[in-house]
C-alpha cells in the first residue's frame, strides 16, 4: 500500500523507468510506484506516457 502523495504543479515529463516514476524538470526525480497513494497534476503542462498511466493502474 502507497503512503506517498505527489504533487506536480510546474511543467514536468512524467515518464517510467523500471520500477519508478520519474519526473523530469530542472532535476529528476525517482518514486517508486508501489510507494505512491495519490498522484496530483496541477498545472497544464505536465506530459504523461502510456506506460505512467498503465503502472498506475497496475499498482493502484
């Protein structure tokens, strides 16, 4: 079960890697999926893979 929260609110690339969502800004960022319990988007210019989209619904 996910105990993570993840807000996004600037323009990022959402992408996976391995077993991990990575987030590409300045830096990036790794969060494994099986830690994270809600993902938040807010901002219009964040980019999602279909393989982001399928390991949330993989991981729940």
């Amino acid at each position: 079960m996910g105990w993570r929260s993840v807000m996004i609110s600037r323009p990022a690339k959402l992408r996976r890697e391995h077993f991990s969502l990575a987030i590409e800004q300045e830096q990036t960022a790794f969060v494994p999926f099986e830690d994270i319990a809600i993902i938040v988007l807010n901002h219009r210019e964040i980019q999602l893979t279909h393989p982001v989209l399928s390991a949330c619904a993989d991981y729940g």
